[in-house]
C-alpha cells in the first residue's frame, strides 16, 4: 500500500483507539501494550486514545443508579471519566515495562475542550499543546478517551457512550496524524452483522459518505459522532481487530487528498475493491452491477401513524411542529394520498422506540387542534437499510430490493430512499429474513462464513 512507501520517507503520526473489550483486563492490556510498541518502533509517534476496561463504564452507572435516583451530570461525568482514567495509566505503565516512555493525560490535560453538555457534550476545540511536547521528547502519548473539559464551567465533560472513538478522531485531526487506527474485536466493518449473516464479507474500502448511513441504519461498530468528525475534518480511519494483524477496513474521503490513492470518482475505488471481494466480475460487472456497500437493519425504531389528517395545507407543518418541539429525532415520513369522499389523510412516521410515549403525549395534547382522528403506535416494525455509493446512478437497485423481498413473501410497509440508500419497513418478525435475501440477492455473500469472535464490536 501506498500508506507503507510513505513512511520510509517521513516520520508517520498514527493515533490508535483501543475500545474497552481490547483493554478489558491486565493480560490485554499487556498485549495492547505490545503492539503499540511495535508501531513505535517502527518509526512511528504513537498517541493512542483507550476507553475504559471491559464492562466500567456500565457498572459505574449501575453503581450511581444504587446511590441516587437521579445522579446529578456534572458528579456523573466525574464518575465515568475515572474509567478512562484507570486504563491510561494502567497501558502507560505496561508500556514502561517494555522499556518505552509512556505518559498518560486525561482528556483536559490533552486539551480536549467541550461545550458544557454533561453526558454528551461536543467537541468545540483540541489544543494538544502537552502532547506535542511528549512527542517530541520520543514518549508515546496516552490519552483517556470520551471526556474533555468546559472552559466556563471548568467542569469536567463526558462525550456520551462510544465517546473514545471521537477522542480518537479529534486527536488525529488535532495532530495531523496519517492515520487513525480504531482497534476493536472485529476484524472490520462487515457488508451486514455477520453474526445475522454468516456470509458477510469485510469490507476493505469504504467512504466515510457510506459508512455514515451505514451508522445511521443500526451498523454498530464506529459511532456516527466519530464518523462524522472524520469527514468533516479529512481524517482517514483503519477499522480493525486488536486480536490480529490482518488489514481491517479503510473508511476515507474520496474527494480528500489521501494517502491511500488518488481522489476519484465518489466511491468508484471502494465499488472497485468491493467487486472483487464480493467476486463480482471485472470491470463490465462494476458497470452493469451497482455496487453496494452493505446492508444494516435496526429494531430500535417504532411506527407512529397520525389518522384522519385533514388534507389542507398546514396540516404536517402542524404536526411535525408538535413533534420537533420534543426534541424525538424521526427519521422515515409517509404520507398517503387522501381519501376522495372524506377529504382525509394518514401520516406515518417512524422515531426511536425510546421516544414514542413522550410523542405520542404530546400530538394527543393537541388533537383537536390538528384535527386529526386518532393515532396508531406501532413498535414491532424493523427497518432495513441498503447502502452503496454506486446507486446514485442506478435505478434499477429499487426494484431489485423489492423483488428480493417479494420472492422471500415479505412485506414492505414504508419505504425511503437517499442518494446513496434506500430503507424499507418491514414486521419485525421478517427483518432477519429480509437482511439474509437481500444480502443474496445483491451478491454481497462471501464464498466461506466470517469468522465471528465473541466480541461485541465494542
Ligand atoms: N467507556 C465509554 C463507553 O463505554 C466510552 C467508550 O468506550 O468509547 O461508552
Ligand atoms: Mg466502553
């Protein structure tokens, strides 16, 4: 690869992130130690962001649940940025051990700065002033992921769960870094969770435009927030296993500058590599053959349906009114073609499980206003998303996904499409069914099953 040439000739500035499950005890972290020594080296400065160890973060919120019923934010983030805290320190003496100059720095020491959202708060600034100065005095740089630090409140901020992966990401904008490496317990990101779909394929290129939908639509291995920082500030990611040496998933910009090959054509490179993977056929099937990136469902949303909607203007501007002062994210709208002899319409929508009661309390409170007749709530949906950089200029992937479908006997219930995805609605009951064919019928199944170590992805 290109990226390996190139380090021959510069010092090469790799940020590696360790989830938890990689750090999850005192022989893991010895064995990450390990293998952050051979980056260094190899001539590389180091700065590695870690999460906290195995399961800590969930059982310091346990723990805070026993003592208060309602902890208070600011004593919440104090709590779980301590998890991260413990693996710096405890990976920057393992590295010690091994006869390198380690340092550890919480998250405000790296220079981290957030907004002052307790819980989820965002990234406003990196001023890796300290770290700088580690690395150039040769140490490799540790720093505790998912927290930073408000300038008003000088308090303490934790950047919600999965948070370590945008510390990574934000460290290597920061830094400049060539790459950021995010290691985990799966060998990549996979054309469908290969423990629903035994034939998945790792994916080896994928752009970061593809890798968001794929996020967005339930795929679970790199937090949407981490993805997002990545595209917006130019950063390339390596997705990979911490448990081997094997070359994971390259998640890049395709309109950026990259190391990894010239910039082309939107996705053209990763449709490229993704054919021969999948054993698609040369260069005739690329054209003919949409290429899709992969295939992820969610069971985590329900159906909303507003019925009897007066079919004037203003009566969705209305309703989504209503919803959106809740702060519920919504994410698939349908609305039906009136029925003649009344005049009236349903409108559906879907939303997280997690916020349906809040909105259906709300739409109920002004019922007589809106003027609609009753509402549905449905919570045994699930969606599938299909996602390819090569369907923007593809119509004939549409009619594929439903035929799939169809000749599985499942029903479609609504439907969605972006540039580069298209979702379908189905029971919830069928999704695992619907993921299976229509993986098959995309020709995305691989000639032997993925491996699947016991990881959680995490
Ligand atoms: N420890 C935090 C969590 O479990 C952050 C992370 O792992 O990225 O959510
Ligand atoms: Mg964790």
């Amino acid at each position: 690869m290109q990226q390996r040439s190139k380090q021959e000739y510069h010092v090469s500035l790799i940020v590696q992130k360790f989830g938890g499950s990689s750090v999850a005890d005192a022989e893991s972290i010895k064995r990450v130690a390990k293998r952050i020594v051979e980056t260094r080296k190899a001539g590389n400065e180091v700065v590695v962001a870690v999460s906290a160890m195995g399961d800590t973060t969930d059982e310091l919120l346990d723990l805070a649940g026993q003592v208060a019923p309602i902890p208070a934010p600011r004593e919440m983030d104090m709590l779980l940025s301590a998890g991260e805290r413990i693996s710096m320190a405890l990976l920057a003496m393992a590295i010690e051990s091994l006869g390198h100059d380690a340092r550890s720095f919480t998250g405000s020491q790296a220079g981290m700065i957030t907004d002052a959202t307790h819980g989820s708060a965002r990234i406003v600034d990196v001023t890796p002033v300290r770290l700088r100065e580690a690395l150039d005095e040769g140490a490799i740089v540790i720093v505790a992921g998912f927290q930073g630090f408000n300038r008003d409140t000088k308090d303490i901020t934790t950047l919600g769960r999965g948070g370590s992966d945008t510390t990574a990401v934000a460290l290597a904008a920061a830094l400049k870094a060539d790459v950021c490496e995010i290691y985990t317990d799966v060998d990549g990101i996979f054309s469908a969770d290969p423990r629903l779909v035994p034939k998945a394929h790792k994916i080896d290129r994928i752009t970061s435009e593809e890798m968001l939908e794929l996020a967005a639509n339930g795929a679970k291995v790199l937090y949407i927030r981490a993805v997002e920082y990545a595209r917006r500030h130019g950063v390339t990611l390596h997705v990979r296993s911490s448990f081997n040496n094997n070359e994971g998933t390259i998640v890049y910009n395709p309109t950026d500058a990259e190391p990894f090959g010239p910039a082309t054509v939107a996705g053209s490179q990763a449709q490229a590599a993704r054919a021969a993977d999948a054993g698609q056929e040369g260069s005739e099937g690329a054209v003919e053959e949409p290429m899709i990136a992969g295939v992820a469902t969610d069971l985590s949303e329900a159906k909303i349906t507003v019925v009897g909607v007066p079919d004037i203007p203003g009566k969705a501007a209305q309703i989504f009114t209503i919803v959106a002062k809740t702060g519920a994210n919504i994410d698939m709208i349908v609305q039906n073609v009136s029925a003649a002899s009344t005049g009236l319409t349903d409108i559906s929508f879907t939303l997280p499980k997690s916020e349906g009661q809040l909105v259906l309390t709300a739409l109920r409170a002004e019922q007589s206003d809106v003027g609609f007749t009753a509402l549905q709530y449905d919570d045994q949906i699930g969606k599938l998303a299909l996602v390819g950089a090569g369907m923007r200029t593809n119509a004939g992937v549409s009619a594929k996904l439903f035929t799939a479908l169809f000749e599985a006997g499942i029903n479609i219930e609504m439907i969605s499409t972006s540039e580069i995805r298209i979702s379908v609605v189905t029971r919830a009951d069928t999704i695992n069914d619907a993921l299976r064919v229509v993986h098959t019928a995309f020709g995305l199944d691989a000639a032997e099953e993925a491996v699947v170590h016991a990881g959680t992805g995490r």
